[in-house]
C-alpha cells in the first residue's frame, strides 16, 4: 500500500481516497473497516503535521466555499420496530431541518413539529400515546407504516 499512496499528499483527502477505493476494488487487498480507518488516519496525520483542528481540514475538503456549518441534527419522533409497540418493523421515524434555513430557525421548525405530533398523539391515543421513550421518540401503537406516515403528514400541514 505504502508505494501506491507515497506519490500523494495527505492534504488531498479526496485523492487519497479515491487511490484507497481503487486499490480495494482492483486487488481486493483491504476490506472496509480498513478503508475507512486509512482514511481517517491520513486526516488525522494531515491535521497533525499542520496543526489544524480535523474539522477544518474536513471542511475546507468537503465544503470548498469557505464557509462552515453545523451539520443537520437528526431527531426521533415516533419508535417502532422492538422498541415501539405494535407490530411495525420500521425501527424510528426521524425528521431533520431544511438546510435552507439555517440551525436556529430548523431547529425550532423540528421542535414546533415535535410538539405537534405529540398534541396528536395525545388527542388520538391518550397518555399511552403519547408516552416517550429515552431518545424522545413517542410510543405510538402501530402495525403498519401507513398511520405512522399519515400522522407525520398531518403533523406537518398544522405546524
């Protein structure tokens, strides 16, 4: 590996990753755990070589503009699968902001949605309904994702 990769600069992430990637699929030689871990590494030691923080190099790689942003927070709202009640297979319904309109303003669109859906929950279900679980998700009792889906839309059309 160290003869393919020593022509190339740990600063080009990208090209780094692309010789990875072309190396595991030519030769078969290194799996993805390690792909991954290659990568990571290759960051790691650029960032220490130019002491600079690893979010700014992965910023300035991945987000060229020279801005920099937080990433979207993903958040659980209804559990399902073993953790939720009913039969429903699908694990959690998440909802993310729109990256259009900033952290602050998602944020409160995510939460006003939330709250939504739990004033629902409660008219529909009752407390059960509207009990939570650790990560803040509602138990709501389903069998199929076609209610669940049919409450996120209304959640969303009164919010």
């Amino acid at each position: 590996l160290i003869d393919k990769l020593q022509d190339l600069s740990p600063k080009d992430q990208c090209s780094v990753d692309a010789k990875l990637l072309e190396i595991a699929s030519d030769q078969q030689m290194i799996n993805q755990t390690t792909l991954t871990a290659l990568s990571h590494v290759t960051s790691l030691c650029y960032c220490a070589l130019s002491k600079i923080p690893l979010f700014l190099h992965l910023s300035k790689t991945f987000n060229p503009k020279d801005h920099l942003s937080l990433p979207l927070p993903l958040m659980a709202v209804i559990n399902g699968g073993q953790t939720g009640t009913g039969k429903l297979k699908v694990r959690s319904f998440c909802i993310a902001p729109s990256s259009s309109c900033g952290i602050v303003d998602g944020t409160r669109h995510v939460t006003k949605f939330y709250k939504e859906i739990g004033r629902q929950l409660n008219a529909k279900q009752g407390p059960v309904g509207f009990a939570t679980f650790q990560n803040g998700a509602y138990c709501m009792t389903a069998d199929k994702p076609e209610p669940v889906l049919d409450l996120l839309r209304e959640a969303g059309v009164q919010s």
